[in-house]
C-alpha cells in the first residue's frame, strides 16, 4: 500500500491517514474475491456495490450529497485510487469511473440533476460514466463531430458517436459531450446527463483491451433529451470537462503509483526468495541497482501527485500544471519499475495469472487515457511558456 512515511507528510492530515489505513485493510480482505477478470462486467457491478455498501463511494460526490468533505477531496481520491490499484486494477478502475462519471454533475449541475445522480453513485446504486472522445476526437476535444440540437419542445436532439467509453454497456447514466454551435472548437460544446435507456442510444460495440475492462462504443441516432438534461449553460461544456479532468487526473497517476508500489513489493520479495548462483537475487548489484531505481522513481512521482492533490484541496482553482506533471511522470515511471519487476521474475513474470503480468497489462493504458504522455508534454510546456511570458511583461499579463 502506500508506504507509512509518505503518508507522514505535511501534505496530509489525521483524517486521510486513518482513511488510507482503514480503506488499505477493506481492501485487502474484500475486494480479490469479488473480482473475476473472465467476467469483468459482473465484476464492476459488485465491486461498486460493495464499495458503496462500506461507505468508500463518498469519497466521489460533495458533502451536500451525503459525501465525505463539501467540495471533492483529491488527496481522499488519490489514496483511495492508490490503495485500489495497489490490490487490484479493476477496482481502481470501477472507483474511478464513480467520481469521473459524476463530476461534471457535481461541479455544474443544478440541485435536481445533483439529487438524481449522486446519491445512487455514493450508495453503488448506479453505475456512472463519461462519454468525451470519439473516433476522430480523443485527445483533440476541438474536433468533437457528435451534435445536440434543439428540438420544437425545448428538449434536445443528439447524434453522433463516442468510442472508448468506460463503463460502455453496463453505465446506467452517462454525462455526454456534443457540439452546440454557440462557438467555433472548444467553445461550442455541451454537456449533457443521458439515462442509458434513452431511445436512440445504442452501444454499438464493446471494446476487447490488453487489460479487460468494460469499454464500448456509443451511438446517438436521434436521441431525444429534454431540456433538463443539459449541464449548466450551452457552449460551457469544454471548460466544464476540463475543470472535471484537473480534479481526476492527478488520481490517474496515484493509481499508477499504486501499482507501481505493487509490482516494487513483488519484486522485492521475488529478489528475496529467488536463489541464483548460491544466493539470493537481492545480493547482486545489478538486482539493488534495480530496486534502487524503483525506490527513487516511485518516491519523486508520489511527491508531484500529492503536490498536485494538496494544492487543489487548498483552493487553488486549476491544477492544470501541476496534474499534468504528476500524471506523466507517475505513469511513466511506474511502467519503468512494472517492467524491471518483470525482468526480476524471469519468465515467470510473463506468465499469466502472476502479478507483475496483470500489472503489466494494467499499467498500459495510464499512459494513454485522460491525456497521453504526449498531450501532458504539450500542456506542461504551454503552461510554462505562458508563466514565462507573465513573469517577462508582468502590466501586460494583467
């Protein structure tokens, strides 16, 4: 789990070290059996159900909907994500989707469409997702094609498809993102609650990945919303998204931390027990250099998370920098230390049903969702470039 003198940090108070350590012995105990991986849609089902059950889920919604803290706490977020993805990554995964598929709800929307979708989430009544890219549209939200008119009665017609969508298939709400028209790119996009009966939607594919999870394809073919069902004003939906991604994208990278911490302890314990040439594993420089390597990678990574959850528990109103930062370099880094377990165990690291294979798969697609290594390079510098500006001509930035 996460390591006891990391949670010793300013960063934190009593009352997420008493969380981390009850959630840490929940987990352990509960959740290995309630996980299939040949049956990963059952397995979400229970996973939320049980975690909603013991109270876990309100970590996901505000105070004013039986959650934790009033606003959203991400330093609470990023433990429970870590301490998930530590045991096992689909429970990190159905945690996850919980907040991400609610955010926007919670943050914009109005005290009825809070009231119908976040107690269901807090209670794992409800399964949630969040319905942004498309085929041509992932990283690139400006090149949305999915549309949402007005209809004669003031309701709204969508059309279009979403691909990649977690919880495709078994969501019972989705929060979905089509372009409006009120301005050109990003600034003309809506958000959007949508039932998963919604007549007009159908999900026209379920996705198969290295790592299973419940992923599909999602098409709007005249589907009829009514008015209410929009999120916060027309054209606000890029900012609304955004604002959502910077609370839930340092937590991308706290469940890469989680892993990565999984597959060090495994190594550590592998290199332990593992006798090669008369003695352990561990007692060859190469096997500590290893270690070393992953100590000191895990342990910068969770300083940027925690960094980047702190400051927006503080009030700071964007993290964009500071998340971007802590998602690259956690995920980046906990693929490093996944794979040196690996080479650790040998050929038994590639075998299925061993840890450090799951993890392997698992920790693939961080790197990608929410914002490729890539993306988060474009962002940090941007970011960068922008505070160099400021800083050059100070009355002008004003």
């Amino acid at each position: 789990m996460l390591p006891a003198d990391l949670l010793s940090l300013p960063f934190f108070e009593d009352r997420h070290r008493d969380y981390a350590a009850r959630l840490a012995d929940w987990a352990a105990r509960t959740v290995p059996g309630l996980v299939d991986h040949h049956d990963v849609d059952g397995s979400c089902r229970r996973l939320v159900a049980a975690m909603g059950e013991a109270g876990w889920l309100k970590a996901c919604v505000p105070g004013e909907q039986g959650g934790l803290t009033p606003a959203l706490d991400v330093r609470t977020l990023c433990i429970t994500r870590a301490t998930l993805g530590y045991v096992e990554g689909l429970a990190d995964f159905a945690f996850a989707m919980q907040g991400l598929g609610t955010g926007v709800v919670s943050l914009f929307g109005t005290p009825e469409q809070k009231a119908l979708c976040c107690p269901p989430v807090r209670d794992g009544k409800a399964i949630a997702a969040f319905a942004l890219s498309e085929p041509d549209a992932g990283s690139d939200v400006a090149a949305m094609a999915t549309t949402a008119t007005r209809t004669a009665d003031g309701g709204w017609r969508l059309d279009g498809s979403k691909t990649w969508i977690s919880n495709g298939g078994i969501a019972d709400r989705y929060v979905v993102f089509a372009r409006t028209g009120e301005a050109p790119g990003a600034r003309g996009i809506s958000a959007f609650i949508v039932p998963a009966d919604a007549p007009g939607l159908v999900i026209a594919e379920r996705i198969d990945v290295i790592a299973p999870h419940p992923l599909a394809t999602l098409v709007f073919d005249d589907c009829r919303l009514p008015a209410d069902a929009l999120i916060g004003k027309a054209g606000g939906g890029f900012a609304m998204a955004m604002a959502n991604l910077d609370i839930f994208r340092p937590t991308v990278a706290a469940a890469a931390l989680g892993m990565g911490y999984r597959a060090l302890d495994e190594a550590t314990r592998r290199a332990k027990s593992r006798i090669m040439f008369g003695a352990p594993l561990a007692d060859l420089q190469l096997t500590q250099a290893s270690l070393a390597d992953s100590v000191a990678e895990l342990e910068a990574a969770a300083l940027l998370v925690f960094r980047a959850a702190w400051a927006k528990d503080q009030g700071k109103p964007r993290i964009t920098k500071e998340a971007a930062i802590a998602k690259m370099v956690a995920t980046e880094n906990a693929q490093k230390v996944i794979d040196r377990a690996i080479q650790v165990f040998g050929g038994l690291g590639v075998k299925k049903g061993e840890k450090v294979e799951e993890l392997y798969r698992e920790i693939r697609a961080l790197r990608i969702y929410e914002g490729a290594t890539e993306v988060q390079k474009v962002v940090i510098a941007r970011a960068h470039l922008a505070e160099a500006e400021a800083a050059a001509f100070p009355k002008a930035a004003e």
